[in-house]
C-alpha cells in the first residue's frame, strides 16, 4: 500500500509540471555529511522535493530517519518529509550500498513559502552524527554577498610556484595571513578596488578581471601580477628561498594556526581540536579551536620542535605541518572529507583542496601532495602475516619501503618538492619500514586474535613469538637517529623510537634482576634462610613478570619480609640499566647520543608525572651524567620545576574541593571485602575504577569521564575508586580532591583478593554493580565517549 501512495504521489506531482521550479545543484552554507549531495530541488504548489546523492563505501550501510525535515533559515517551522521515492525499504531501514557505492533517492516535503530565500535540511536531531544541511539557496538572486560573483574564490599566482595569495569569499577576504571582514569595494567596469580594514590595519587592493577566468591584482604598493584559481605549471620554475631545515631544531616556542572553514555554519560544531605530541615528555597536549561564527579559528600551540600536528575540525581530519615561533594559515574544505570517499586508494586519488598561506605553504602543500606515497597497507598484512615467518614478512616490509622510496623519486623528477618536505619524507619512509618490521609479533598476535575471535583480556593464547637475532636487524640505518633533523617527522620517529625502546630483545628478562641480586648476595656473603632461598630461585625461574607476580601474591608474607630486609642490596643492583644498554648496540648498534638521551627523558618524565613527584638527587645525577643535550637536560629541569609549583598551587586550592568522600575500608576478611564496600551503595548504580596514582591510562581514563559524571551527578550513580598501597599516600592526597566519588585505599593483601576476584591483570580496571549490589559488568571496554559511557550505563540505571 506504501509503494501504491509513494506511486500515485509522484505521478501527481509530474502532471503539476507547468507550476514547478527547479533548482539544480543548489548553493549551500554549510554541511555535516559532505558525501550527501541534493543535486536538485523541485518547487510547487503541491509539494517540495529534494533529490539526494549518496556517496559511501560499497557494502556498508547508511540509514535516513523518518523525523527529517526541512526549514527556513531565518525561521523555526519544521516542515517533515511525507514521503520517500526510491529510497530502498522505508526511512528509518538501513540500506546497503551497491558496488557502485553510490545511491539516489528523493524526499518529498508539503509546498513551502515561496518568499524564503533559504532552507536547512535536518535529517534528526536526536542522533550526534546526523546529516545536516544549512543555508540551502533557493532564491539565489536574494544570497548576495559582499564581494561579485566573477572575484569569488581562491587565488593563486600564475608564476609556477602556485602559492595562494588571495581568498575572496561572500563574507570577506583572506590575504596577507589575515581574515578581513570590513570589507569596502569600489566597481570601474572590470576594475575593482578594495578596502580592508581590521584593528587599526588597512590594505587597498586594486583587482581587475582578466581573460580565461584569471584577475589581475597589485596591493598598494606594487605590481599588477596575474592569478588564477586553478594551478599552473611551469618547468622552468624555481622555488624561491628553498631552504632545509637549520639547527637548533629543537627550541620551544609557540606555533600559531589559523584558518578559514569553507561551508560553515554556527549551528555546527563550534570546536575542533589540535593534538601536540611531546617526545620529550610523551604528553600529548591538547589544544581547543574555536570557531568563529564566520568560519575563521586561530589557535596557539606550544611545541619544542617543528613536526605534523594532527587537526579534528568538524569534517576535516588530518595533519599540519606546524613550527615554533611560525605562522601557519590554512583554507579548508570540508568536501576533502575521507567519509565521501569510497575506498583509501580513491581519498588518496582526490583532489587536494586544502590551500595554506604563512612561511610554511610551501612544505604544507608539498606534503599534502605527496601524502599517497608512504603507504602501507595494514588490513592486507593482517590478512597476510599469519603465513609469514619474521624473515619473509621483513623482506615484504622492505620491499614495499624500495616502491615507496621509487615513487617518491618519480614524484619528486616530474613535480617542483621543497627541500623540507624533500626531508621529511625520506626520513619518513625508512622510519616507518623499520617500525613495521620490529611490530612483527605485535601485528602478527593482533591477526591472530581478530581471525580467532579472541578478546584482548584474555592474556594467555596459543600463539608463540618469534624469537629474532641480531643479524634480523642489520638492514636498520640508525647513525641519522642522533641527528635533530629527524624529529622533524613527528610520529614517523616517535614511533620507531617507541619500538626500539620496548623491542623484546631490548629489555631484559624478567628475571635479570633477581639473577643479579643473587649474586650480589652471595659475593657479600650473606646466607638466606631456606624460605628466602625457595622464594629467589622461584622468580629466578619465571619467565614472565606475570609469574613473579602470582609467586609474590601466594605468599605476600615471605616477600614482604625478603623485600625489607635486603632493600638496600636489592635497590643497589643496577643490571637491568646495563643489560638493555648493551642491547640498544648489540641489536641495533645503536650508541650514546639524542635517541638514548629522548628515551631516557620520557622514562624520567613519566616516573615524574606518575609519582607526581619532582626530580630527586638520583634523578638530577641522572640527567647530568647521561644528557649531553642541553636543551632535554634544561627541558626537564623546567618541567620538574613547574611540578614543583602546580604541586604548592594544588596544595592551596585543595582547601575549597568538595565532591569527593575518603572511606575508612572495612575491617573483614578478604574474599567480602568487596560485598561490604558495595553495600553501603545499595539501591545506586556503582561504577568501580581500580586504579593507581602512577598509571597514566588511569588518570587519563579519569580526565575523560570527569565531563559525564558532571552531567550524572543527580542520577542513582555512584563513582567508586579503589587503589593500592603502590600509590603513595601523599600523591593520593594530592590527586583524589579532583576525583569526584568514593576513595579507597586498600593494603596489599586487600588488592591481591580483589585482583583475584576480577582476574585483575592491568589497569585501569573497570566494573559495574546494580542496584542490587551485583556485577554486572566486569572488565568493561569501551571509548569514552558521552554516547558510549551513557549507553553502557542507562541499560542499569532504568
């Protein structure tokens, strides 16, 4: 019957033809879902019609929801669709997309005012990721803006170099690194002249239309050169100042990053994200975008070396290449969005829309046209790896190194490359080859558990890795890893370093320490007791640290008393320093210089962080004895200092915290411990976080859930967070005041039954307990997204 009325509706609506107007590719302010297109719309007495064009991945299914509805602009009636034409089943089903990965379909509206000028197409607006479409043009005649229609656009100089010069849009103008919304303009035929204005600054440009779409354009005080908004190439260009990089490359400052949003609307996001890697600390430092309500953003960024940043700006997802102390401007289109591409190889295909202004263009465009060339295909290896031993998968990686490394050749002889760019990327190619061949077991454990379905909570699977020697790594040339121009790779380097650092022939066996304080023991004499001699020859004998630890928890008395009364011979015994150190040159021949040095200086930071402590005397003997680089020695210096300070600040501001409660833990046996905790909860919903004051993805995890808990604070929840004795009790002073829940602080025997009872192999640890008081959910991973978080916990709540 559905069909029958979508049928006699669409016949009806084709013989009122004579009172239609059609509006093709109609103009719009901006999107959500740049791969859904209204190529036309179709006005009438009767009724109001958009056809859509959908562009998504062939087999993957997308869904329109039966509560769309279009509106004008200006207005707030919403008009809901009556019908669906073509659309595959009814609105509110998923539809599979064909091989093609393109479908067509139309929506069918009641007739609107025919006085509006503009609409919004909303498909809901009870789902985060809904298609939205605003300022839809249907008076175009009514749109104007103040720039004319022929100097709209984006120009670039027609001398080979392409270089973005002038951005001319409706709601002002981009030039010299700024966005000028006072906006005077004077018309002469084809002559035009224009008056910026902005915070006391004035620039007068004088334009005039020229042949074949291009203008002519001299600021004040030069020239008439020609631009055009397409790209043109010359062989006999030159890059003008076409220099590398120069040390110091290492050099804290702060980057500047601005841009103008093609296609924005304040009913968007009004916030995007820019992401800092510091390898030095191995922070990543966040830093929030906000966009103003005509499309522009400026956001400043500390970095200690000029590297990729990686950018979230409503459609847009990527990298820019950003540098201390520089200026970086940035058009972006939100029609460059992976989501309307079909597959990787057609987004690496696409036209590249991004255009960049400031004293890094140049690497910024030639890095955007050369992102297709360090490829490696990580679904066909995890398809593949399970039928490759080390030494075949190694020759994949370097051969698939050798056609990267080719086609950038070929790039490079038939197109115009910066030096920098030039650098980065053949710094990069090797960096990630190498990186790709020491995750061998790692990549090969992960195809395992995805072809076998096994969860990664379960530790222990039938899987062995390879053991490699050193001749597996003769291919890796280090000598450029001391060098500070390869920092200018960012991850490219951060990442290999990482492998290197954590390489299972790299650290020593779990048990080096306990072989060593063995001997120390014996050299000075000392006899142990028969229990104390059982207990060492037992971690002697594991493989694992895992078996350590169960060793010590069956019989936590023995150590607890073995641990105290040889502290001093134990601490003493610095093997494991020794070992890994002659590992880094045995494997990788890797020597004293900066890679050891950053190693080093994310270990310290990250006990710094963790403990919550400054730099001690050892540390400090450390860093002078082993850092040869000024800048990480001072860089440490300088953080623990601010450590310092943030340490007397939040000692301050922790008189006036509220929201968080210290509980005495219960005095009962081990195995009710967690029933008695629970029980003074009864009738709420307890979400448990086992955590440590030293574990970073605790506190991450807890910096995350702070803005959900907000939103919760009235609801039959309770937040739960139990830690251990490894958590210093002054940092956990310090720390829980901005931990809004339930604090408790158990002994170790208390943490080992609970371990026990949850099968507690790392944390975080998550839980959750009903009203009733029982679990529910035990292990819980999940992203901590507001949808996610919400999803898992309105299913015990209600």
């Amino acid at each position: 019957m559905k069909k029958i009325t979508k049928i006699l509706f669409f016949s009806f609506m084709c013989l009122n033809v004579f009172s239609q107007r059609v509006i093709t590719n109609p103009k719009f302010t901006a999107t959500t879902a740049s791969n859904v297109q209204i190529t036309r719309i179709t006005l009438s007495d009767t009724a109001t019609v958009l056809d859509f064009t959908v562009r998504f991945t062939p087999k993957s299914w997308i869904v329109f929801a039966k509560d769309n509805y279009i509106a004008s602009t200006s207005g707030t009636e919403k008009i809901y669709s009556k019908a669906a034409i073509g659309y595959q089943g009814n609105l509110g089903d998923k539809w599979f997309m064909p091989d093609s990965g393109v479908v067509h379909f139309s929506l069918v509206y009641p007739p609107i005012d025919p006085k509006i000028d503009k609409i919004d197409f909303i498909e809901t607006e009870n789902a985060e990721n809904a298609f939205k479409i605003f300022g839809i043009e249907i008076n175009p005649s009514a749109n104007k803006g103040i720039l004319p229609e022929p100097l709209l656009g984006n120009w670039l100089k027609t001398d080979g170099s392409n270089e973005w010069s002038f951005g001319f849009y409706k709601n002002g103008v981009i030039y010299d690194n700024e966005f000028w919304t006072q906006v005077m303009i004077s018309q002469n035929g084809k002559d035009f002249r224009i008056s910026l204005q902005k915070e006391g600054k004035s620039k007068e440009l004088f334009v005039r239309l020229s042949k074949n779409n291009t203008i002519s354009v001299r600021n004040d005080a030069g020239k008439m050169q020609l631009y055009s908004r397409s790209k043109t190439f010359k062989k006999d260009y030159v890059i003008a100042d076409n220099a590398d990089f120069e040390l110091p490359v290492l050099k804290a400052d702060t980057a500047i990053y601005k841009g103008y949003i093609k296609n924005y609307s304040p009913r968007m996001d009004k916030t995007g994200m820019v992401y800092v890697n510091d390898i030095l600390t191995q922070n990543q430092n966040s830093n929030l975008i906000t966009i103003n309500p005509d499309g522009t953003f400026i956001v400043k960024c500390f970095m200690i070396h000029p590297h990729s940043v990686y950018v979230r700006l409503n459609d847009f997802m990527g990298t820019v290449f950003l540098e201390p102390g520089k200026t970086t401007v940035q058009f972006i289109d939100n029609s460059e969005s992976p989501r309307q591409f079909q597959s990787r190889n057609d987004y690496n295909k696409r036209e590249r829309k991004s255009l960049f202004m400031g004293e890094l263009a140049r690497v910024n465009a030639d890095l955007q046209s050369t992102d297709s060339i360090n490829s490696f295909d990580y679904e066909k290896i995890r398809s593949e790896i399970s039928g490759m031993n080390a030494d075949q998968y190694k020759i994949n990686c370097l051969d698939i190194m050798k056609r990267n490394q080719l086609s950038l050749a070929n790039y490079s002889d038939n197109h115009q490359l910066c030096k920098k760019a030039l650098t980065i990327r053949q710094l990069e190619i090797p960096y990630n080859t190498y990186q790709n061949i020491l995750s061998y077991n790692s990549y090969k454990e992960s195809a395992y558990r995805q072809k076998n379905n096994i969860p990664r909570e379960q530790r222990e699977i039938p899987l062995e890795n390879e053991e490699l020697n050193p001749d597996y790594f003769s291919f890796m040339q280090v000598n450029k890893l001391d060098d500070p121009v390869s920092l200018v790779t960012g991850d490219a380097y951060k990442s290999l370093i990482n492998r290197i650092q954590y390489a299972e022939c790299v650290r020593p066996k779990a048990n080096i320490q306990f072989i060593a304080f063995a001997d120390s023991i014996h050299t000075k004499g000392i006899v142990l007791q028969p229990k104390e001699e059982k207990l060492l020859n037992d971690l002697i004998a594991c493989k694992n640290g895992e078996s350590m630890n169960l060793i010590i928890k069956n019989d936590t008395a023995t150590s607890r008393t073995f641990f105290g009364k040889y502290e001093t011979v134990f601490h003493g015994t610095s093997i494991y320093d020794k070992v890994q150190n002659d590992n880094y040159s045995k494997y990788f021949g890797l020597k004293d210089g900066m890679a050891k040095e950053i190693m080093l200086s994310q270990i310290i930071s990250g006990r710094m962080k963790g403990t919550y402590k400054p730099l001690d005397e050892n540390d400090i003997k450390k860093i002078k004895g082993n850092i040869k680089t000024d800048f990480i020695a001072d860089y440490l210096f300088l953080n623990s200092k601010a450590l310092e300070e943030d340490i007397a600040s939040k000692k301050e501001a922790l008189k006036a915290k509220s929201g968080f409660s210290i509980n005495e833990t219960p005095k009962t046996t081990g195995d009710k411990l967690f029933e008695t905790i629970i029980q003074k909860y009864k009738g709420k919903v307890v979400f448990v976080d086992f955590w440590a004051t030293w574990c970073s993805p605790c506190r991450s995890g807890i910096e995350q859930i702070k803005p959900i808990k907000e939103e919760y604070k009235n609801k039959d929840i309770v937040f739960v967070y139990i830690t251990d004795e490894s958590s210093p009790i002054d940092t956990w002073n310090l720390l829980i005041p901005d931990i809004k829940g339930e604090h408790y602080r158990v002994n170790n025997d208390e943490w080992n039954y609970l371990k026990a009872k949850f099968n507690i192999n790392g944390i975080p640890h998550y839980a959750l307990v009903n009203k009733s008081g029982e679990v529910v959910k035990d292990n819980l991973h999940f992203e901590f997204t507001i949808n996610a978080f919400k999803e898992v916990i309105n299913e015990y709540l209600n």
